[in-house]
C-alpha cells in the first residue's frame, strides 16, 4: 500500500515531505478547531456580529506589519527553523487562551489580545512555509505535494470544526489545550527537517530594495499580479465564513454542533476537489480554471446567504470550498514556479498579504456589513461582488485569462538570480 501511495504521490517518497505534510495536518486541524471555539466563545459573551470581524482584524494587522519583513528572514534563514519556532509560539498561545479561558467568563479584549499574537505567527510562518516547500522535494514532484498538501489539509479541515464543535459541548478549554498539543507535535516533526530544508544561502545586505524586492517582482509579472489579486478581492467580499456562528444560532438554528458541521462543510468540497487535482492534474486551460472557480465560489456565496435550510446551506459551502480550492491550487502553482529561489520568501511574503488582506479583512468587512445590513444582505452581497470582481478582472488581466498551461518548473525559477538583480529597477 506504501509503495502505491508513494507511487502515485511521489512526495512521499522523500522524507522531509513527509515530516513536513503530517505538521501540516496537525496545524491545520488544530488551526480550524481553534477558530470555530474562538468564534463561539466570543459571540456566545457578546451576541455582536462586528466582535466576530474583530477576531480577524486582530490577527490582520500584526500580520501585515510584519509579513514583508518576515519575508525577508526566510530568504536569509533556515526556514525549517523558523517555521518550527512559529509553531512552538502558536503552542505557547492556545496555551495562553486556555488560561485565560479558566479563568472565568473572559474578557474579549484578552482574546483578542491573544489572537493578534497568532497574527504574528501567521506573519512569519506564511511566507516561509511556502518557500520552504519546493527545498524539500525535487521540481518535478513540486506539483505532486502541493496538490498532497492541499487534500490533507482539507481532511483536517473536515474534521477540526467538526471535532471541536463536539468539544465545545465539554468546554472551550478542551479545544484549547488540544490545539496546544498538536501545534508542540508539528513542532517536534519540523524539528526533524533534514538538509534539504537548510541550504546555505548568500545573505545580502538588507536594504529597502532587498526588502520590497518581492512586490517589485510581483509588480513585473502580470500572470502572479492577476492571480493573487483576484484572489484578494474576490475572497475580500465573499468572507461569509466568518458570520457562520450568527447562522448556526440565529438562522438555522443548529447550536455549535452543526456550527461545526457548518465550517467542515468548505473543506468536505475543497478536500474533494483537491483529491481530484491530485489524481487529474490540471494542465490545460489553466486561467479558464481559476476564473470559473472564483466565479463559482461567488455564486455559492449568494446561495448561502440565502438559505434557510441546513443541507442548503451545507451543500452551498461545499460547492464554496471546491471552487476555491481550484483557484487556490493554479495561483499556488504560479507563484512558486515563477519565482526564483532567492526571492521566493519575499514574493510568498506579498502572496500572504494578499492572501491575509482577502481572509482577515474578509472577516472584518463581513462582521462590519453585517452589522449594518444584518446578516443575510452582508452575505449576499458579498458574492454578488465577488462575481463582479471575476469579470473585472477577466478584463483586465486578458493573458491570465487565456493562460493555457502552467510555466516549466526552471522557467522562472531554474535561475536563482541574487536578490538585488531583482530589485534593481529598470
């Protein structure tokens, strides 16, 4: 059975792949467990909509302020190291809201407090998990453990919310001390990285150019500007998952168990869709791909925000996650195989602003529209904007658009160029 898996996912043969993937779906779980006991326990002392776009402002800003700068490190770095201190961090904080959540009836700004230093770690281990990836595995398996990566991760994504939704019954502090412990595992698994993640590597003297030379680079190749801006503004308006404890509660009726079945919904279409990429990998029509999928993704979003019916509404945000997942895995794709090396923390860096900007403010402007149209108006809305950012960006960016096949893994990355070539203007 090993040596079929191995043989139709070829990451797996590599073991630094492997250490890397199984920290990936312990994070990933315990991230989703996380947030769905966040969000129940801040609208459960509030009853407010807007707390809940808080809880993702409070992780936005610290992560934009650092993200570029965290960029910068992992082009200087060991980034297996850096990441696994993130994760050694992101311990020590659930840690945190456990303690707090012990303490009582919390106050919210102490949440808040502590989820904005999970906006650091995401700062840091954003950008340098996306680099790091293509160290561990050679170019032509790269496309094999992104797509490995993705369904994994979206399996944990399934049963997170679910598992914490059954362990909110128990208390949050449940949730919290086992997001604490799956962060520490990830972190013993990083931990363990072999050469492959620790090369040497020429650090430049850091100047503004060496720092922006990512945005530089992005700002100079039309096809990754396109895909990860599309990305920001698309998601920006459809952040409905961010108001799904209001739904579970106030719509639908269904109490914090089906709140999880209601944020697991996403990653059953994503984990999905991500198992098909895997096995049918796209190679054709690849810009019609990501622009169906972010049309889809606003379609299922008005849907959504429609419903009253819990299947309904389950089936919308399967859709939801599926679409998202195709869009999520072409821009992935280009980025990295268009990025040399060198810079490839720093371009991760402005894909993770991008990325960051389209969840956290995503939340932010859902809870702040909700608060002013109620609800479902926010909602619907919402993917009514996203469908027309779609369009406005099928114009703009034509070459995206028409964009047929991903770029050969040594087109843009092959040359590792020093990083103040790339900065250079000209």
């Amino acid at each position: 059975m090993i040596r079929s898996l191995v043989a139709r996912f070829p990451a797996l043969a590599y073991p630094d792949a492997r250490r890397y993937l199984a920290a990936r779906f312990l994070v990933a779980a315990g991230v989703q467990m996380q947030t769905v006991a966040v969000g129940w326990q801040v609208y459960a002392i509030t009853g407010n909509p807007f707390d809940l776009g808080l809880i993702g402002l409070s992780q936005f800003l610290p992560f934009i302020l650092l993200v570029l700068p965290a960029g910068h490190v992992a082009d200087r770095y060991d980034r297996g190291r850096i990441v696994t201190a993130c994760y050694l961090l992101g311990s020590l904080a659930a840690l945190a809201l456990l303690a707090i959540d012990l303490g009582g009836r919390p106050p919210v700004l102490a949440i808040f407090a502590v989820m904005s230093l999970f906006g650091v770690v995401r700062a840091f281990v954003q950008p340098t998990r996306q680099a790091l990836v293509p160290n561990l595995v050679p170019p032509e398996a790269f496309g094999t453990v992104v797509a490995f990566d993705s369904s994994l991760t979206e399996l944990a994504t399934i049963g997170g919310p679910a598992l914490a939704g059954l362990m909110i019954l128990l208390g949050t502090q449940v949730v919290y001390a086992t997001v604490a412990v799956l962060l520490l595992v990830a972190a013993i698994l990083l931990a363990g990285l072999r050469a492959g993640a620790r090369r040497e590597r020429a650090r430049a003297p850091v100047t503004v150019a060496t720092l922006l030379s990512g945005i530089t680079f992005v700002r100079r190749t039309p096809t990754v500007l396109g895909a990860i801006s599309l990305d920001l503004f698309a998601v920006l308006f459809g952040g409905a998952v961010a108001l799904l404890p209001a739904y579970a509660t106030d719509i639908l009726h269904v109490g914090p168990t089906g709140l999880g079945l209601l944020r697991a919904a996403p990653a059953v279409g994503a984990g999905l869709a991500a198992v098909v990429v895997a096995l049918r990998p796209i190679r054709t029509r690849v810009g019609g791909w990501m622009f169906g999928g972010v049309g889809a993704f606003g379609i299922g979003t008005v849907v959504f925000g429609l419903s009253t019916t819990f299947w309904v509404s389950l089936a919308a945000l399967a859709a939801m996650g599926a679409a998202d997942m195709i869009s999520m895995y072409i821009r992935h794709l280009l980025v990295q195989l268009q990025t040399p090396d060198a810079i490839r923390g720093r371009v991760s860096a402005v894909n993770a602003v991008f990325i960051g900007a389209s969840n956290e403010l995503g939340e932010f402007e859902s809870g702040v529209t909700a608060a002013w149209w109620t609800t479902v108006p926010a909602v619907v809305v919402g993917g009514v904007a996203t469908l027309l950012v779609t369009l406005t960006w099928s114009l703009i960016f034509p070459r995206l658009r028409r964009l047929d096949a991903f770029p050969a893994p040594d087109s843009g990355g092959g040359t590792v160029p020093a990083p103040e070539a790339t900065a250079a203007p000209g």
